[in-house]
C-alpha cells in the first residue's frame, strides 16, 4: 500500500475517504538495472517533466498530472521552470502569469483560481491539493478546463455572493492549461471517483515519477545531491559524502527517505557538527 495514499479498506465499516478513495496495493519488486541505469531512467522522467512544463507556458499542453512519491522533486522543477518563465514579467511588474495553489481548495475556490489564470499562455499548478478529487463539483470544473474541444467554458451555476463580490462571472472561457501535483496514482485509484479520474487522465498527460524501491528513492537522492543540491551549504566533499552515507546505512528506518529528509539531515550537520547523527537519529528516525 502506498505511504502517502489511504489504508487498504478493513473489513466492516469504512471512513468517508475510504468510501471515496481506495488505492490498490502494489508489491515491491526488485529492479534488474544497474545503477546507473537507474539514474539515468530518473533523470530522463524528471527532464521530461521540466519540458513538458515549458510546453504547458507554451500552450501545447493543456493538462499534466505528475505524481511520484513526496520529497523527491516533483514540486520543484515545475516551479523552477515557472520562476524562469516569469522573470522578466517581474522585472516589468506586470500579473504574473503562473499561480501555484498548495494544501485544499473547495470547488468554488478552484472555480475562481482557474478564471484567475483562464488566459492564454497562463498555468495553475495545483500542488498537494488532493481535496478537489473528493467533490464531485471541483472534479467537474476540472474536466471542462482540460477538454480536449476547441473552447473550454466552464459555468458556476449557483448564486454566489463571493462571485459577485469579486466580479466574477458565473461562466467563462478557460485558454490556460493546469498541472496536477499529487503522491497518489491515479492508476491504481479505485472507488467511486475513478470514473472522474479516469476522464481526467483522458485530458492529460500523465506523468509517473514513482520511484517503487528504497534502492531508486537512494539513488535519486545521491544523483541530486551530486548535482548541487547542498551548495549552499559550503559542505567540502567529505562532509556531503557523510550525509548521504548515513541516509544510506540507516534508509531502512529513517521516517521517509527523500530530498526533503536529506535537507533535514544536512540542517543538523551544518549547526550540530558534533552530534548531528545522534539528533538524526532522534529526530528523523523511526524508533526500534
């Protein structure tokens, strides 16, 4: 069962997200590649998703679903790309084209983000905002904007004082494109939104960052490190190397193995010379 998804459904009753919600266990197996085959397998997905981001700012992509396990950079190189992308607006102190909306959102609230960014060339990025697949309403809205016809409309069919008070209208064109960041696969969702999802998934791309062995997770970690991920740290080699060993001998009980685990460890080595693996160990760890 994934981590970051909802347990498998337990005999008797269920909770409400399970009655939505229900995620199909997949088994671990072993790659056969090697290493280095495996980095460049990662690193190809995660430059592919930095071009398809491009291509959304250009309007050749409509909809993008990315999904992958938390942590491992998905969130980041969509808003590397869009940070680029907006430079020169921010220079000019022009609206900005690209919004990055995290954490919940209720249909109505999706409703005003997207005529937010309806204009061509525009791009919401919906990041961790798993919310909107338990309502029906915001599973809607999100059809209309990623159709695949010719003009996009979305309606708001329900007197709104919010609406009014904003000036929105209650139906518009949509010209933008959105990309969807989640841990959950919707492949492998079941329940009674999978119909939803799987119209969704019609309309986009969909890009699987899934990394399914502790030994991918690592080594993503060890090629963005390498990469230059700590520099900021002014870490000499050794020091760098000593993080990530110890991510290394201890992946099997660290909370989560992830960029966002290793910033954390590093935080540790940079103030806490001395005792860093002990708080690490505290702190980041599972207990025995």
């Amino acid at each position: 069962m994934s981590q970051v998804a909802f347990k498998t459904v337990r005999k008797g009753r269920k909770t409400k997200a399970e009655s939505i919600l229900e995620v199909v266990d997949t088994p671990e197996v072993e790659s056969t590649e090697t290493d280095e085959q495996i980095v460049e397998r990662l690193r190809e997905r995660f430059d592919i998703l930095n071009d398809m981001t491009q291509m959304s700012i250009d309007g050749v992509v409509r909809g993008m679903v990315v999904t992958g396990p938390p942590g491992v950079g998905k969130s980041f190189g969509v808003e590397q790309v869009l940070e680029k992308n907006s430079m020169f607006d921010k220079l000019a102190g022009k609206k900005l084209r690209f919004g990055i909306e995290k954490g919940a959102a209720s249909a109505i609230g999706l409703y005003k983000l997207l005529y937010n960014y309806a204009d061509s060339g525009n791009v919401l990025v919906l990041d961790d905002c798993d919310t909107v697949l338990y309502d029906e309403t915001s599973l809607n809205l999100l059809k209309a904007a990623l159709d695949s016809s010719k003009k996009r409309r979305l309606s708001w069919n329900t007197d709104s004082s919010l609406l009014r008070r904003e000036g929105i209208p209650d139906s518009f064109e949509f010209r933008g494109s959105v990309i969807f960041i989640t841990n959950l696969r919707f492949d492998k969702i079941r329940g009674k939104i999978k119909d939803h999802l799987d119209a969704i998934m019609s309309r986009c791309h969909y890009l699987d960052l899934t990394m399914d062995t502790m030994r991918e997770k690592m080594l993503r970690v060890k090629q963005i490190v390498g990469d230059g991920m700590l520099e900021d740290y002014k870490f000499t080699k050794a020091e760098q190397d000593e993080i990530v060993d110890f991510m290394i001998t201890n992946q099997g009980r660290l909370r989560e193995v992830s960029l966002r685990m290793c910033t954390k460890i590093a935080d540790l080595r940079k103030s806490q010379s001395d005792r860093w693996e002990r708080m690490a160990e505290v702190t980041c760890m599972l207990r025995k």
